[in-house]
C-alpha cells in the first residue's frame, strides 16, 4: 500500500520520476527534492550519507511503500546504509545503469561520467570492472555539467567547449557511455555531438523503472497515477526547470522544512527493527 | 572579549576572513563554513535566512563577540533578521560594498553583479539607487561564476565567453563594479580585462573589514590573531581551494555538524531579549 516515495538532491530526479510513472502509470508517486541543500555531488560521504537517510525517513514518515534513490550520488554513498536503516525496500541507480550499460555494449569498452562524489566512490567501477575488467572501463567526473543544465545551457558555445574538454579522454575509446548524474540526459544531444552517435548512452531512469516494477512483482498496483512534489526550497523557476526535467508541467508543490521535521522527531520514528 | 565571528555559505568568505585578518591583527577570528549546504545564492529568502541563522548560532554558542556575515546572499536576505535575533553585533557585506563604490565612483554609474539571490533581493540596488539616482545603476546575476571559481576555472577560453556574456550589458556603461559575491574577487582578472582596466572594482572585503574595526571602536584588541575554521562538510581539495581564497595555507579543520546541534539544542540558546 501507499505510494512509492523518490528522491533525489534536487530537480534532477524527475527525469527518474517520469520513467517510473511511464512504466507504473498506475502506482501513485511521491517526489521529494531537497533543494535546499542542493548539491551533493560535490559533497563528502558522511553528509551525503546523513542528508540522504534524512530524505528517506522525511518519505517514510509519509507511508511510502518503497524508496527510489533518484541520485546517484547519494546511490553511491548512502544505498547499503539506507537498505540498512529502513522498513521498506530502497532501490538505488547505479545497479539497474551497469546492467543496462552491460546489455547494451558491443566491444565491451564502457564509459561512465557522473558527479565527483559518484566518481570518487568507485561504485560504478567497481562494478563494471568485475565484468568487463579494468582496462575497459573509464570513469570521469563533470562538474561543470550540473550547474550548465540547471542554468537551461543545454547547448551554446560555453557548453560544447565544457564537454569537449570532460570527454576527450573517452572519445574513440568507449562505445556505451552511463550518464551517471540524472542531470546528464538533459544534455544527450550535446554528449552524442562530441562523442558520435555510434556510441550507446544509458540513461538509467528506464532501467532502473525496470527494477522497480520487478521489486513490486505481481502485487497489483495500488493507486490512481497520482504524482505528488515536494521541495526542501522553492528554486528560481522551479516550474520551468521541473518541466524540463520531468517532460510535463508540475501542478502544486509542497514545501518542507527538514529541519523542522528533525526537531519535531518526525525524522526518526520508523527504522528497521533491529534482528 | 571572545573572537570575532565570521560565516560564509562556503569557502568564499574566507577572502573577507583575510582583510580581517590584515585590519585586525591581534584579533582571534573564528570562521564557520556551511559547505554542507552550499551555495545560498541560488536559494530562495526563507532558506537562506534560516541557515544563516543557524550559522551565527552556531558562532555564538562558540562566544564570538559580534558576527561578520560574509556572505552576500546571506546578507541580502538575513542581515536585519539576525541583527534583530542575536545579542551581538552583526555585521553585513553589503553597505560597505556600497560605501566603498560610492567614494571610488568617478561618473556615479555603478555596476553589481552578484548571485541570483542577491541580485533579486534588490539590497545593492536600492542602497545605491538612493544615492546616484535609477538610470545609473545596473545589477546582474552571474550564476556560473560560482561554479567556475570552485572548479580553479578563474581564467581560460570557457571563463572569458560566460564572462563577455554576463559583463555585455555592463561594458562601457559603468566606471565602477561592485563584486557582490565573495567569489569573485579569484576573477578579478579575467573581469577587468574585459570590462577594462579602467573600471574601478570594488571587492567589499576592505570596506567590511573597517567597519569591523570601527565598530570594535576603541576597545583594545584582545586577542592573538589566531585564526580557527569549521567547515560543515569537508570539500574536494579544500585545502587547495581554500588556500587560493584565503591567500595563505589552511592547518587544522573543525567539522562541525548543524543537524546534531540543532538536536542536542546547542543552536536555539542565546538570542536576545526581547524588550
């Protein structure tokens, strides 16, 4: 029961979120975006890790029967620890992006560009490196990336110039690349541009859809479709970039004070019981 | 008695810490910042106004004995607030900013360029407006400069187009610039040889760090010009970064977390009387 809870840093994670209600249109959705504290990609493990059990007890405390970590930051630092802490099933991006990358592949030279944060953890690497070894992978960070994209600079001078420079040392040498920040769709154009339109870009919002609607398994679905929003911040045209991110316009937003919550001790109440 | 207080949203305020430092020698400074949260000027008036008072607070529970808000957002959207909320002096970046702009002034047309946040709380604007009249005064918000300063990216062909393009509408129209963000002083470079090595910048750290010393007034320094940093997140190379906007190396680093304080009821103490 209940609907199924995403969150990401910020906006970034409505592009998750519309994969989700594309493949479960039935499944009612809640989105939290904290964007109050957004980034974390350019942030340490602890408070990534901190911000992100945060985010998840907030949806928790919200009767959601399962949480998708729409970031891939706080999917590489936070997902064991969040599996961990809560009740309910939590699924993270960086899984269902492998797989896809790996199903996608034809030489079996892969690619990944993401935040600093998801780079320095090595999820990623890590986990393509047990299937196609070291030599085949290359992981890059592009910082630049998510402020271009909340900026609307998807394209222009200043935006070729920036992915040139981030994918120099990938181009010729990769033929499937991950988008690993949920940002980075937003500048598959410019990407396949620089890269050459041979070479495969995973998006893992439609894979990790995939996990989800396998996680559920045959339980009926639940709900009516509903798409709910809520913000730790209300963003400079929130609803022109939201309906960027998301392909449609965004109705009512709520906004949430976490610091509030964590006084009031809402944020602490349902965590697994311990074995 | 106690040091002087000093926060930022980030490292850029450490650019005010160091005039301080020069101004005041025997003073001991405490500087707080919220790397965690970092940046505020993208964020909106009810948020920044809430951490930055969480961020004095947190100066006060550590005896500060008057508070330099070093940020210009936080400025911008709290400086009233915190004035009215804590016991001791607080200081913003503003009006000085607009005082040292208004003794180098020579025509009286005065350009801003700060964040959005700043930009759109009008602060610089009405200051100066009072002074020189509407049709001389040109504000604009520069939201990649932020990003571009943290990525090191303070010169370079990327640097010089995002500059041309924000600094288009100011070229030739204002004999002075105010650099409202602690930022960008690392860009003075790159901004005067585009605007023109005759345009006066303003950097509002020097006017800050008097009006610090002039609201010290006579009481005698007190005490050994050490300097102490907490940071609420540990940031990628922050040693290197924040040697770059300090001008001298960083030793010691406190981590500070807000959310624990906040629980434990460090940050809710010693607010001011109400008459």
């Amino acid at each position: 029961m209940g609907p199924i809870g995403v969150f990401d840093s910020g906006m970034g994670g409505l592009t998750v979120l519309r994969e989700l209600h594309r493949r479960l249109p039935a499944e009612d959705l809640l989105y939290f975006g904290d964007t109050a504290r957004v980034p974390y990609g350019t942030k340490g493990a602890r408070t990534v890790r901190e911000f992100a059990l945060q985010d998840a007890l907030f949806l928790r405390s919200r009767g959601v029967k399962m949480i998708v970590v729409a970031c891939n930051t706080a999917s590489a630092f936070a997902i064991d620890y969040l599996q961990e802490q809560l009740d309910v099933p939590v699924l993270g991006v960086i899984k269902p992006g492998v797989q896809a990358a790996l199903e996608k592949t034809v030489g079996g030279n892969i690619g990944v560009i993401a935040t600093r944060g998801t780079v320095s953890s090595n999820r990623y690497q890590e986990l393509l490196i047990a299937e196609v070894g070291k030599d085949r992978v290359i992981a890059k960070e592009c910082p630049l990336f998510v402020p271009l994209v909340e900026e609307g600079m998807t394209s222009g001078n200043v935006t070729d110039l920036v992915t040139a420079d981030y994918l120099q040392s990938l181009k010729n040498n990769v033929d499937t690349l991950i988008l690993g920040c949920t940002h980075y769709p937003l500048l598959k154009e410019t990407i396949a541009n620089f890269m050459g339109y041979d070479v495969k870009l995973v998006d893992s919002a439609e894979a990790l859809a995939e996990a989800a609607a396998s996680e559920l398994g045959n339980k009926k679905e639940s709900g009516n479709g509903e798409i709910s929003f809520c913000l730790s911040d209300i963003p400079w045209k929130f609803r022109e970039v939201g309906a960027r991110f998301l392909g449609k316009p965004i109705d009512a937003v709520e906004t949430v004070n976490l610091n509030e919550l964590e006084r009031e001790g809402i944020l602490s109440i349902p965590r697994k019981e311990k074995a």
